[in-house]
C-alpha cells in the first residue's frame, strides 16, 4: 500500500474509534435520561463519526489508486478528513453543551459560511481524488 493511501486509512480508524467512544458516551446518555434518549447530538456525532469513517476509509482506496502525486492526493483527502473531524468536534460540543437541539436554527451568518466552506471543501477534494482515480484506472 503507498504511504499516502496508509495514511487516510488510518485516519478512517482513528475516526472509527472516535465513533466507538462516542458510542459508549451516548449509551451512557440514553441509560441517564428519563425518556432513554441520548442529546440529539451526541446521536449526531455517534452516526456521523461512524459515516465519515467509512468515506475515509473509500478516501483512501481513491488514493491508492490515483494518479496523482502523493503531495496532491494527501492535501484533497487532508482537507476531506479535516473537515469531517471539524463537523464530528462541532456535533460532539453542541451534545455537550445541550444548547441546541438544531444548529441551522437562528444560526448567524458565520455558521452559512462555513457550511458553504464545508462544502466545497468536502466536494472539491473528493471530485480531487475521483479525478485521480479515473485518470489511473479507466
């Protein structure tokens, strides 16, 4: 396997982990509340640490098999992994803090932002990485 493709896969495991710990916590959090649920975030941030861990790990096989430098092909799936650890850190603190069962609601101009950012940031460095690919493989 090439370094770069070794390196986002065990970033996928070390988001899979996350979502473990995670897991325990919301656990933990539906056994301590009366109606058995845990914080709609810490749900939040459970699934989607269990998501992105699997696109990470798909990040991963897209580098292994790109045609791009490993400088090209570790910034796309860097920027990819950053900001899916960015959305999982947000989730967890908004479950810790309990102050929002929705963060869109009343949300100031900063959080459109950097959704817009999120976005293309996520999309631009997989259609990166799927560029790679199919330059190398079809």
């Amino acid at each position: 396997m090439h370094t770069d493709a070794a390196l986002v896969l065990f970033c996928a495991g070390l988001i899979l982990l996350a979502a473990m710990l995670l897991g325990v916590w919301k656990w933990r959090a539906m056994v301590a509340s009366p109606d058995g649920r845990a914080h709609r975030y810490i749900d939040v941030a459970h699934q989607a640490a269990l998501l992105y861990s699997f696109a990470t790990a798909l990040l991963a096989a897209l580098v292994q098999f790109s045609a791009w430098p490993p400088a090209v092909n570790l910034g796309a799936a860097g920027v990819v992994v950053a900001l899916f650890a960015g959305a999982i850190g947000r989730y967890a603190s908004l479950g810790l803090s309990k102050e929002t069962d929705n963060q869109m609601r009343n949300a100031p101009k900063s959080t459109h932002r950097m959704m817009y950012f999120l976005a293309a940031g996520e999309i631009g460095g997989v259609v990166v990485l799927l560029a790679g690919f199919a330059t190398a493989q079809l």
